[in-house]
C-alpha cells in the first residue's frame, strides 16, 4: 500500500500547525449519523477539532472551516476502498500532531 492520499496528509499537516490557532480546550466523542466519516479514529478526530473550535467562539471559525473540509474530504476517501485501510492509521497520527500544536485542548 502506498502512502496517506492527498486528504490524509492534509489533515497531518493540519494538525501539526499550531500556527492556525491558539487553541483554549476540547472535549471528546465521535460523530454519528449523516456527518460520520465512519473510522472512529477520524470521526474521534473531527469530533475534539470541532469542540476545541466551538469553544474559542469567532476565533474558532477559521479552523471550523478547515475541520469541515477535511471531514467532507475523508468521508468522500472513506468510500475508496483504496484508501480506507490506511485512514484510521492517518487519523490517529493527525490526533496525536494536534496533541502536539493545540497544547491547550483535551485529546
């Protein structure tokens, strides 16, 4: 298998750019319903990037944005069987990036 697509490596370089925001705290969860990815490790991911963002009021709105691309992106990558092996590997290495940039959250 080859390396992470383009939406995979996306969301790792996301998550590994403190630069984004400051980041004030998150909780944790996965998505259900219509706007799961369907990898828990992904939908974990979107689920603490989105409340950390929530939390930070109009100064989370940029990263908001983001998170929603990346999610709209590895739900479309989630149906490429091609691709679905190697994103719970992804995801889990861009949660631990935002560990690393977004020091204030909870993961």
């Amino acid at each position: 298998m080859g390396p992470p697509g383009p939406h995979l490596v996306h969301a790792q370089v996301h998550a590994g750019t403190p630069s984004t925001l400051s980041i004030a705290s998150a909780g944790c969860g996965g998505k259900k319903g219509s706007d799961a990815i369907g990898i828990p490790e992904c939908d974990d991911y979107v689920a603490k990037i989105t409340t950390c963002a929530s939390k930070l009021g109009s100064m989370g709105d940029g990263l908001k944005k983001q998170t929603k691309m990346i999610a709209d992106d590895w739900r479309k990558d989630a149906k490429d069987p091609a691709m679905k092996p190697e994103m719970a590997k992804a995801c889990t290495q861009a949660t631990e990036a935002a560990k690393k940039a977004y020091t204030d959250c909870t993961f």
